[in-house]
C-alpha cells in the first residue's frame, strides 16, 4: 500500500504526462505533456525572435499565431510602451531573423494601443521599418487592422521627411513596391511635404514612365533612369562603380551576366552578397583563384562589417547550406561550390554573435532530435528545421568552451560527439541523419547522475512539446544536485514560439531563454558565471 501511495502521489518523480504534486501552476502543453507556462513577456520574445512560420508538431502555425496575438494584445493593454520598447530593443539590435513579427507588433500598437503607446509606436516606426520594403509591410498590416488616423498619418510622414535624403533616395530607386504597396500609395496618404525631399516625392508619384527631369544630372534618380535606357554594358559599368548602384536599380537582362556581378559585388553590402551568393556562382562569377573569390572571403572574414552589418546568423547559415548544397533551395539553378568560400561562411556565424567570453565550466550540451524538431520548417526557411537550428546554436557554446559534452535526445540518448573543430554544415548533417524518438528532456540530468558526470551547466535545446518519462526535467536535475553535491545550472533555449517551457520558474538556478536570439549564447554564459 504505501508503494501505491508513493506511485500515486510522488513530488520528486512524477511521470511527465501527469502535473508534479503541488505545482499546480503546471499547464498541459499541446502533445499532452505537463510543462510550465512562459510568462507574457517571455513569449512576446519567442514571438518577435522565433516567429510562427511553420508552427510546431502538435500545433498549426495558425493556432500558434492566434495564441501569440492574443498574448501581444493582453500586453499592449497593460503597458503599450513597454511592448514598443521590447520591439525596439531587439528589432534595433539585430536579434531576429526577420523583422516581420517586430513590424506585425508594431502595427498592433497603432491599431489597440492608447494614446501613449501610439506616440511610442509613431516615434519608434523609423527604427523598426529601417527600409523601404519594411515600410510596405507595415502599411499591409496595419491597413488591415484599421483606419488612416492622424497619429499613422504623422508617423509615416515623418518617416519619409526625417530620413536623410541620399537615403530616401536609394528608397525611391532600390525599394519601389511590395505587398500592394508603393511609395505612390503611402505618400498620397501621408502627405509629407519637405522643401529639401519634395523633387523625390514627386520622382515617387510619377506614372507617366517619362525620364525625370532634374537639374542634377549626378542624382541618383537621374542615373536611374539612364540605367533602365542604356544598352551598352560598358556603360553600365561604369555607373554601378561610380554611382554604388544596387541590383534592384537594373533591368533584368543585365543580372546573368558575370562582369555585371563583378561590378556590383564591388561595393555590395554583406547581406546582399551573402543573399547573392548562388546567383554569382551560377552566372560564372565565383570560380577558383577568382579575384571576386578573394573579396567575398574578404568581407566575411570582416569583424566591423558584419558587426555593422547587424546580419543574423541565422542568415549566414543558411547561405552556407544553399551554397555548399550547389544548389537553391527551391531547385532553381546549380553551382559548384568553392571551399574557402564554404570555410568563410562558417567562421562568419560565429562573428555574427555577440562576443562570447569562455566561462570554463563543464557543459553537457542535450539536444533534442525527437520527431517534433525535425517536422517543419523554422521561420519560413525551407528544409530548415528547429533541430538543425539548435545544433547550429549549440556550436557557438562549444566553439567558445574547452569542457563539453554533447547529446541527442529522444527516447533515448545519442552521443553526438560534436568537436568545436567541425564545420557546420557537418554538423547539420550529423543532427539530421538520426532516427526519431519520443521526447524526454530528463534525460541529460538523468544520464549525469547514472555516470556521475561532474556537470556545472546543463544546456538543453528543445520544443518543450514532452510528455514521455518518468520524471520531470527539473526533478531529475534536482536529483542530480541532490546526489552530485553539485549546484548545477539549467538552460533551456526554446526552439519554438510556443507557450511552453521546462524550466522551473521557481529554481533560481534556471533560465529560460529564447532559441536563435543572436544574444542567446552570450547571455546563457554569462548565467553560467553567474
């Protein structure tokens, strides 16, 4: 009988699919698990960080959507400013993948917030819709949520007359239209008028198709148009190299030629040659012992330029398996890859975070490959999944560190063996080639008791979606402590914009942190120095 009583009602090992005895702040997460629920604000970061694109194994990106929105909502009520503060913050710094859910956000505060938050929202709309294309994404939003009032018309106003006008020119030229939206359509609206910008917007309204008529035969809006003229390839030379004229400014015909790549790739951005990198291949420009080899290695071995930049490393990434893959994502087009510019990729994900000190703890990294984390793809990107993503974060801890220990976890435990020393498309393959499994996060802590592992830091990547094990993740850590004398550190980095998470909000000794948050290294480790 007492056996029955301890199966029954046992707060240091209960079975995950039931809630531990006494906390009964435990929610059921959506595979049928018993986890804890992430406060608001933690999910307004998965939200702006992660996205919905994809949504998980047991829930539809729309489900989630809707579950995000609902919780944004509840915030713009409590404290409006606080939520355009939050966008700021991480939008501004470059911690997102894509800026669409910080511009969706914002469009919401316009739309339900009070007075206070929609000033916020108006003065921080610059710093969101940094460009044109942005801008368009949150006019098709907001549109949607409601009318033009004076507090939307003043913000879009000031932000085509505060933005400095060799700026808003390269807007009106690079980024003319996108989601039914152009700069026509915003300006009518808005009605900005500048002494200083006004011969732009009159070059934004025009619909006659007729050359500009300018004054400054230098303008850029001038040499607009003589590029959509010119026919001579020389000359289109020569006006991408004196003028820095982007891709978007020529017509179609000149983007499969080499020397017009050659010429662009000159003074390209980071983010658009990593984008272009498969379109330079493909066209011939990037070949072995090529001069335009040497400038791209060049700009990705460039600290300052990728730090400026504010590019993710998620988009590094990614380049890095669509470029070592020969290949585009959606089939169109192959290549023959060049080593050192696969090599340069990888040691650009590492500079793409912020700068990681060594802790010298002894880490056991856990990731979780169950089917859960291999089943969509992570914010929109195609045959990209939340477990390739994860190893990819875990690689920067272990890069940085000299005490590691990695598993895989599903039912059971894989012993990934992953070196500091590997590449990461390596790595992505390593991960993706293994058999899937039900979930128990438990398991890392489980496993270091067993063997009597001397761990100070337990970091596991993970949907949080579980529901299978005997014991919950937090009791088998504090098992862990109890038996090792040791007062381990739990990090759980959340995979996905779920509700969700293992972590023990009560134990000081746990966090909770956002997945593929350009922070989220830095400030796992520095949680491990304490």
């Amino acid at each position: 009988m007492v056996q029955r009583f301890n199966r029954a009602f046992n707060p240091t090992s209960t079975p995950q699919s039931e809630r531990i005895p006494g906390r009964p702040e435990m929610v059921q997460n959506s595979a049928g698990g018993y986890a804890f629920a992430v406060d608001d604000w933690k999910r307004l970061e998965r939200f702006l960080i992660i996205g919905t694109e994809g949504g998980t194994y047991y829930a539809t990106q729309r489900d989630i959507t809707k579950e995000s929105c609902e919780v944004v909502l509840r915030l713009i009520k409590k404290d409006g400013v606080g939520v355009v503060n939050k966008i700021v913050e991480i939008s501004d710094a470059g911690r997102a993948y894509k800026n669409d859910p910080a511009i969706f956000v914002l469009a919401l505060c316009f739309a339900n917030g009070d007075t206070a938050a929609k000033i916020a929202a108006r003065k921080a709309l610059p710093k969101i819709c940094r460009i044109g294309t942005h801008l368009f994404h949150f006019l098709m939003y907001v549109d949607n949520l409601r009318g033009w009032g004076k507090c939307l018309r003043k913000g879009v106003r000031n932000w085509y007359n505060s933005m400095p006008v060799s700026k808003l020119e390269l807007q009106a030229v690079k980024y003319r239209q996108r989601d039914g939206w152009s700069h026509r359509d915003a300006l009518r609206l808005a009605h900005p008028q500048n002494e200083e910008r006004n011969y732009i917007y009159r070059f934004m309204t025009r619909h006659d198709g007729n050359p500009f008529e300018t004054t400054d035969a230098d303008g850029l809006l001038y040499i607009f148009d003589q590029v959509q003229r010119e026919t001579n390839k020389r000359v289109i030379i020569q006006l991408i190299l004196e003028y820095n004229l982007p891709r978007e400014v020529l017509p179609t015909q000149w983007l499969n030629d080499p020397d017009i790549w050659g010429a662009l790739l000159n003074n390209m951005p980071l983010m658009a040659m990593v984008r272009n990198l498969g379109n330079m291949s493909k066209v011939g420009l990037l070949k072995p012992f090529d001069e335009s080899v040497n400038r791209v290695i060049g700009m990705l071995e460039n600290d300052e330029m990728i730090a400026k930049s504010r590019i993710h490393p998620i988009h590094i990434l990614t380049a890095l398996m669509v470029y070592a893959a020969g290949h585009s994502a959606r089939g169109k087009g192959e290549w023959t890859p060049v080593p050192q510019v696969i090599d340069a990729l990888d040691g650009a994900f590492y500079k793409a975070f912020k700068n990681i000190e060594p802790t010298g703890k002894n880490w056991l990294i856990g990731l979780d490959v169950s089917g859960s984390m291999d089943s969509d793809e992570l914010m929109g990107i195609p045959g990209f999944t939340p477990r390739m993503a994860s190893a990819a974060m875990a690689m920067a801890t272990i890069r940085a560190e000299s005490q590691y220990m990695t598993l895989g976890f599903t039912g059971q435990l894989v012993d990934l063996a992953l070196s500091s020393k590997q590449r990461l498309d390596d790595v992505i393959r390593t991960v993706s080639g293994l058999p899937f499994g039900r979930t128990d996060c438990a398991l890392p802590m489980l496993v270091a008791t067993h063997n009597n592992l001397d761990v100070d830091v337990f970091a596991i990547y993970t949907d949080n979606e579980t529901w299978f094990g005997n014991v919950h993740p937090c009791q088998a850590l504090q098992e862990y402590r109890n038996k090792s004398g040791r007062n381990a550190k739990l990090v759980v980095v959340g995979a996905t914009s779920s509700g969700f998470t293992i972590a023990d909000p009560d134990d000081a000794g746990t966090l909770d942190v956002v997945g593929f948050d350009s922070a989220t290294p830095q400030v796992i480790a520095d949680f491990a120095r304490g």
